[in-house]
C-alpha cells in the first residue's frame, strides 16, 4: 500500500517522453526497458522516497533527493509530508573527450 502519493510535474512527463521517443530512435527494447525502469522508481517512491539520498551534486539547501534508474538518468524530488513532488529527471550520461 502506497504511504505516499507522487506528483509528477509538467514538464517531467513531457521529458520523459522527449527520453523515451530518443531512445526508441536507437532500440524499442531499450525504450521498454526505461519504461519500465522509471515505473519502478515511481512505486519505490511511493513506499518510502526517504531511502535515496539527499542530492550533493549542487547547492541544495531544499534537501532535493535523486534515485538513478536506466543506468544514467536521475530524478530529482523533494518530499513534503507523505507528499513527493517530483521536479526533474536528467540524463547524466557524460561526453567523453577524444
């Protein structure tokens, strides 16, 4: 039973389908993969978001937190009483110099 509810903003939900239509460009099973990956963040942040860690990549005086999922993208979310407001995934992928 879910302890929290998830709210995921407007413009998550419309990066998340930007991610999703460039992944499908390359592999439809790496798509449904992501899919399904993010769909299990989504339910382990309504069980308890408070297991992943406060985010120290940048100043964060919020305390925003981030779960990885699909091997390089992070959502970020802030929780307010048993309400999590998801703000942000960002693909974390890094260009290597040549």
């Amino acid at each position: 039973m879910s302890q929290f509810k998830v709210i995921v903003s407007r413009h998550v939900a419309e990066a998340l389908i930007k991610h999703t239509a460039f992944i499908a460009q390359v592999s439809s099973k790496a798509a449904d993969s992501f899919v399904v990956e993010y769909e299990k963040v989504l339910v382990r942040l309504e069980e308890n978001p408070l297991q992943f860690q406060i985010d120290t990549a940048f100043d964060n005086p919020d305390g925003y937190r981030h779960a990885v999922f699909a091997k390089w993208y992070k959502c970020l979310f802030i929780v307010e009483g048993n309400t999590v407001y998801l703000d942000s995934v960002v693909d974390c992928r890094q260009k290597l110099e040549q």
